[in-house]
C-alpha cells in the first residue's frame, strides 16, 4: 500500500514572503526530497573510485532511481499538477517558464555519461559524468525553486481543497510500492522535524499500524539518532 497521499505540507511562498498555511502543498516536500538526492549523488560521484566496480555499480544504481523519481514526478506535474493549474488559468505553464525539457535534456546528458563511465570504469569518464551531474543540479535546483512558490500561489488561489485533493490522488495512484519507499527515503532525511511528524502522523491516523509501523523503519535506517529522536518527541507530542 502506498501512503505518500496521506502528506500534508506546509505552504510555499512567493519570494521573500514565508509563511504557513493548512492547504495541501503538491511540491514541497517532493522537490526537498529530489534535491536531497541530486545533492548526495554530487557528493558521492565527486568523492567516487570510478575504477572499482562495486562503488561505480553502486553509484549507477543510485542514478537509476533517482533519474525514475524525477521523470516520474515530471510527469506527474505535466498531467496532473499543471493540468490542474492550466484549467484555471490557460497558458500559464508557458508564462511562468516552469516546463521541463531543459531538465529532461540534462537527464538524458547525465543518463549517457553514466552509462560511459561505468563501462569503462576510469577516471577520466567518471569525471565527465561528475561534470554532467553538476550541471543538472544547477538546472534542476532552480527549475524546483522557480516553480515552487507560483504554482502552488495560483493553484490555491483558485481551485478548492477538493480539487487539489482530487489531484494528489489522480497521481498518488499511479506511484507503485517500490517508488514509495524509495521516495521516502530520499524524503525522511530532507524534511524537517515537524514536516515528518506530520506525513507519520497522517500515516498513522488513517492507515493500518502496519503501513506506519514500516516507514517508522524507513526513518530509523535514514535518520541520524539525534533526528530519530527529535521525531519521536514530536510524535508523542
């Protein structure tokens, strides 16, 4: 059973101006969760003997999951997200500039070098494939930045609660057990304190005990015991 429907987040807000809100939030807490892992894998690739087998397979697999997640959150953003947004105010994907082929080229860039390098598993391909990575953090870093605030402003500026609900939903049911747990993964160390007591709290209020109870074991095995900890305080609470 896949639960990453029952997430609540708080608000993003335009530039410069943070504040909170009840309202369902489509792409925080998903945008904290890829830029967790975009940054982890720089670090890793960076840091990488691209010349033993088992740290490149390694970072290969790494890759390849975080390459699904964010293909498939684009295009749950395409179909559901911007869907929503484009039937209130049509053409507004194309004002704000928030499509995404130029994420889904750096992609196709990283894709290839990886590919490279863990065939040839030498320095000089691990580097390349390094740089590509790079480049598509910095796209990718600003595209979720950019989009962040303004989508969600003018979704929830015209569309009511069950509408957005309606969209969590259409696309929460596409997401398989596999691409749950591997989101939460990436997620439980991203957000805050407060953001991960809320997802386990809506989990445990409205799933079985033991759908909380295995991603209770998502957050053990991805959260330092000082978070662990601050979690707890936060659950019982």
């Amino acid at each position: 059973m896949s639960t990453t429907d029952e997430m609540q987040a708080p608000a993003s807000a335009p530039r410069d101006e943070v504040h909170e809100t009840p309202r369902d939030d489509l792409l925080v807490l998903i945008h904290k969760a890829l830029r967790y892992g975009l940054l982890q894998l720089t670090i890793d690739a960076g840091s990488a003997d691209w010349t033993d087998p088992g740290c490149v397979d390694g970072l290969r697999q790494q890759w390849d999951t975080l390459e699904h997640l964010i293909r498939s959150h684009a295009s749950h953003e395409d179909r559901y997200i911007f869907a929503l947004l484009e039937s209130k105010q049509p053409g507004a994907v194309a004002e704000l500039g928030i499509g995404h082929a130029a994420v889904e080229a750096e992609l196709d860039e990283v894709s290839a070098r990886m590919r490279t390098a863990c065939e040839k598993r030498e320095p000089g391909s691990g580097l390349a494939a390094y740089r590509a990575l790079t480049h598509l953090v910095v796209t990718a870093l600003a595209h979720f930045s950019d989009e962040e605030p303004v989508v969600m402003e003018r979704i929830w500026a015209e569309s009511t609660d069950e509408e957005i609900a309606a969209c969590r939903s259409a696309f929460m049911a596409e997401i398989t057990p596999d691409d749950a747990v591997a989101t939460y993964e990436l997620m439980f160390p991203a957000v805050s304190p407060a953001e991960l007591a809320m997802v386990l709290g809506a989990v445990r209020a409205g799933a079985p005990e033991p759908v909380f109870g295995s991603l209770v074991g998502v957050a053990e095995r991805t959260l330092t015991p000082a978070a662990m900890a601050r979690l707890r305080e936060h659950l019982e609470g």
